[in-house]
C-alpha cells in the first residue's frame, strides 16, 4: 500500500485498548471523505480493534499489518 498518502498521521504508539481505536474515530472527520489516516500503534488489541470499529462505522481499513512490534494501519474514510 505504498501507493497510499495518508492525509492524517497518528503515533498512537503506547496507547493501551481501546485507545488506539478511539483516537482514530476522534481524528477520522479530520480528512475529507476519501482521505486516509494512517496510524501507527504498539498494543496488539488494535489488529482486532480498529478493523471492528471501522466495519461498525462505515470506513474501510485499506491495511493492517504487523511491522516488528508495531502495527500500521490505513483507514479510508467512507462518510
């Protein structure tokens, strides 16, 4: 997904659930309708978290991906 430029950055790194998750839903309407936050967590709870969250909400995670002891996740807003 290199391809990807994220409108939005988030270091969520350090953040215990469900905080990683909320932090996105707080910043998602930061980006226009299309745009990407890209967020980087270290608590494992988010690789169920976010991916949930965004199914619930009506956004779509474009990546989420374990990277050495952190995960890196692009999440498109829908509406």
């Amino acid at each position: 997904m290199s391809d990807v430029t994220p409108d939005l950055e988030l270091d969520l790194r350090g953040l215990l659930c469900p905080m990683p998750m909320v932090k996105i839903s707080q910043n998602i309407s930061k980006v226009p309708v299309g745009g990407v936050v890209r967020a980087v967590a270290t608590d494992a709870g988010s690789m169920a978290d976010i991916p949930a969250w965004a199914k619930s909400t009506g956004n779509e995670v474009l990546q989420a991906e374990k990277s050495g002891s952190e995960f890196v996740f692009l999440v498109k807003r829908v509406k």
